[in-house]
C-alpha cells in the first residue's frame, strides 16, 4: 500500500513533476502555469487514488491552484476515512 496522502506528500509528488523541492512548491499557483501538463496530472491523479482518495482528472482541472487541490483531496481522504470506519 502506498504512503498515506499527506500535504507533505502532496507537495513531494508535486515538487517531483515539477523538479523542485516540495519547500519550493507555490500552493497559490496554478497547476498549468506551473508547467504540469495533462500526462503528468493523470499520473498524479492514478498516485493519489492509489492511496485511496477518489479523485478524477476532471475534479482537478476544474481548480486552479495547487491550495484548492489539496483542498479537495483532504476533503475527499477525510471521508474516505470515515467510510472505512
């Protein structure tokens, strides 16, 4: 099972498509400015699943900052956690 999502792990799996360092990754910005294009958000999008948030491409592109991302995938981890319980 892959690591638990986190907002430290979000930000590493942005700062590796991105290559920086998670420290150096702007929440405010968004995605596309920042040079992810769609291959590297599904791949992003298939990571994030993995670890048990049900997310789409679709729900993603409909934000445009890495802040309502992360917004919506703690949202959607939060219930997926009630439901396993």
């Amino acid at each position: 099972m892959p690591e638990p999502l986190t907002q430290d792990t979000f930000r590493a799996d942005l700062a590796e498509f991105l290559h920086l360092r998670p420290d150096e990754v702007d929440l405010a910005e968004s995605p596309l400015d920042a040079g992810l294009d769609s291959l590297r958000i599904v791949t992003l999008v298939e990571r994030w699943q993995a670890t048990g948030v049900d997310v789409s491409f679709v729900d993603l592109a409909e934000r445009t900052s890495f802040a309502q991302w992360w917004q919506l995938l703690e949202q959607r981890r939060k219930a997926a956690a009630r439901a396993d319980t």
